[in-house]
C-alpha cells in the first residue's frame, strides 16, 4: 500500500527537492508513495487566494509583487512543473472527502518536510490530517518544519489537539522539538530534511550543465531584502566577480545578472558551479552544504530559526552573516568538511531507520 505524503508542492525550488528526496527515500527503504495536492477546481479561486485576497502574512503590496513577479519567473515555474511531472507522483483531489473515499480501510500519511506546521498554515486539514473518518488511518510526521521561535497561546492548544493523534512526530528542527516537547505527551524526534537523506553524487547526476565553466557569485534570495541585495553585489565587486541573481522577486539592476528561467536542474548547478554563494534560503543553505561551497546565509526574521539551527546542528556558525554593513567580508572559513558529513551521514542513518519503521508497519 502506498504511502500518502502531504507536504508542500510549489513553484519553490526547495519544496520541490525535498518533496522529490523524501519520496525518493521512501522507495530505497522499500516502500511505495504518493504526494498528496488538494487543488480547488476553479481556476478564479485558485488565482484569488494566490495573488488577491491578503493574509495576516502576505499583505496587498506583497501579493501585487508576486503576481509580477510571478509573470516575469513564468518559464521558470514552467520548468518547475515539468520536473514534478518528470520526477514526482502526485495524486490531484479536489477535496478531502474525494482523497478519502477512493480508499478501502487503512492509509498511512507522512506530513513533511518544508514549512507544513509553520504557524501561518493553520487551520490547514490535510497538513495535520484533520479530518475525520471510518478508514484507519496511521499518522507519522517526518522533519516537519514550524520555522518559528515561539508560539501564541491559540497556536500551542492548536498544535495539542490536532496532534495528539500521530503515531510518531518528527521535526527538522531542535527549535520545533523545544516548541512541541512543552505541548505533547510523546517523544519528539529531530529527523535530518529529506535532501540530506540523498548523496551528493544523486543531486549532480540530476543537474544540468548550464553554469558550468562560469564565475561568479550566486545570491539565492527565497524572499525580497534589498539590503542582501546591497551586501552581494559588495561583495562581488570587492573580488571582481560577476554576480548572479536567481530568486522569487525581480530586481531590475544593471549590477547583477538576473536569471528568471532556471529550473530545478538549473539552481542544483547554480549553487554547485558558484565560487561564492549568499543566500537567506533554508534549502540554498542546505545545498551549499552538500555541495562543500563557501558561502554565507542570512537568517530572516520569524522563520530564521530553520537556518540557525541547522548551522548549529552541523558546526557551520562561521557561515552565519548577521551584519549586512560589513565591508570587509571574506569567504575565509575553515570549514571541516570530514566532521561535517560525519555529522550528516550518523544523523541521516537514524532518520532513515525512522522511515524504514514507517514503511515496515504498512506493508
């Protein structure tokens, strides 16, 4: 029986390699899978809440921006989508009910990786499983990610109720395990993101080749910050280099190379062909990481705690930039590279023994 995993797929890079890295574990433990996408059949709804109707996070200003934003990244969207469809299985339902009724009498959901429990998606039914049913359903979360450093009091009594009924709870964060061990009645587990569940050698034999041969600087901004922006191209122009821009938000700059078509195979060779790489992504971070490159990464307010910690977890605090009006900034840490994937392949073991568990308990 095939594993349902509810995790986010969008046209984020970082979503799409984790959800590709989690399934993809999920088959070399010895288990099948599908992503689960809950997707509104009119199309108006769909465009409403994506670029329209503001949230408590994603003011008017920020909505008109990722609409033009958007309409500039639209062959790079494209790309994305195509490398779900090439690479990921997705099951499409419009509702919870219909997900649920194609089933006979028991499912087993993951929940993660990625943001899924960051406050800011609450209530949300299928990234809690908050539903109710006849089918027995097992409950597991893996790495999921709450991205935050602190929780209101209707946040807490949230994450109690609806999580009291899982099976087994997996965070990606210290930060989250702290959060949830102060609300649940149960062992939280710190389980490594998934694309860290997958070597090296697979993510290049994914990449393409199209920086390769090229020097530069990669600034790989997840969101907008002018003043990274600013520190970046000080940077490069300090050690007469060209800088390249690829990110969600357009910046009309004469200074930088802009790229809004890259796809997923794209911004895997963006980060491995860089000389430097400066970013305030979680999985730009991540993949700097694999990939054994200098770089420097900027924790943003509210959900900067996945970057903090995952530094902490992997002694890389030297590759922690808090000062944006440094002048003098180099790329002279000395990094140990043989600790540090010591460090990743104990903990990637004890993440996929917990997934073999999970995939052993459904057959």
């Amino acid at each position: 029986m095939a594993i349902k995993i509810a995790t986010m797929i969008g046209d984020n890079y970082g979503s799409a390699l984790q959800a590709f890295a989690l399934q993809q574990s999920i088959k070399e433990c010895g288990g099948g899978s599908s992503i689960v996408k809950l997707r509104p059949k009119s199309y108006i709804i769909r465009f409403a809440k994506t670029y329209l109707i503001p949230t408590k996070y994603d003011g008017v200003k920020k909505k008109a921006r990722k609409a033009v934003s958007d309409f500039k990244n639209r062959r790079k969207r494209r790309k994305v989508r195509e490398f779900y469809q090439k690479n990921i299985v997705v099951e499409i339902h419009r509702t919870i009910e219909e997900l649920l009724s194609n089933e006979k009498s028991r499912i087993t959901f993951i929940c993660g990786s990625d943001q899924i429990w960051n406050p800011q998606f609450q209530p949300n039914q299928l990234f809690y499983l908050d539903f109710s049913t006849k089918l027995n359903i097992k409950k597991y979360s893996y790495a999921a990610s709450i991205a935050v450093s602190s929780l209101a009091k209707e946040e807490c009594e949230y994450y109690k109720r609806k999580l009291k009924d899982f099976e087994g709870v997996s965070v990606r964060e210290k930060t989250g395990k702290y959060l949830l061990d102060e609300l649940l009645d149960k062992n939280v587990r710190v389980d490594v993101d998934p694309v860290l569940l997958l070597g090296a050698d697979k993510w290049e034999s994914m990449m393409s080749a199209r920086f390769n041969g090229k020097d530069y600087i990669l600034l790989y901004m997840l969101r907008p910050m002018p003043e990274l922006l600013s520190f970046a191209k000080m940077v490069a122009q300090s050690r007469g280099l060209k800088l390249l821009y690829i990110g969600e938000f357009d910046y009309d700059d004469a200074d930088i190379e802009s790229c809004h078509d890259a796809g997923v195979e794209d911004f895997l060779n963006a980060i491995y062909s860089a000389r430097y790489v400066i970013t305030n992504s979680f999985h730009a971070t991540v993949f700097s990481t694999i990939f054994k490159k200098k770089f420097c990464s900027y924790a943003v307010s509210r959900t900067g705690t996945r970057v903090l910690d995952f530094l902490d977890d992997f002694n890389l605090q030297e590759c922690r930039i808090d000062d944006l009006n440094r002048t003098d900034y180099s790329f002279n840490q000395e990094i140990d590279w043989d600790e540090i994937f010591s460090i990743i392949n104990r903990k990637k073991q004890e993440s996929l023994k917990y997934i073999r568990s999970i995939v052993n308990q459904d057959k």
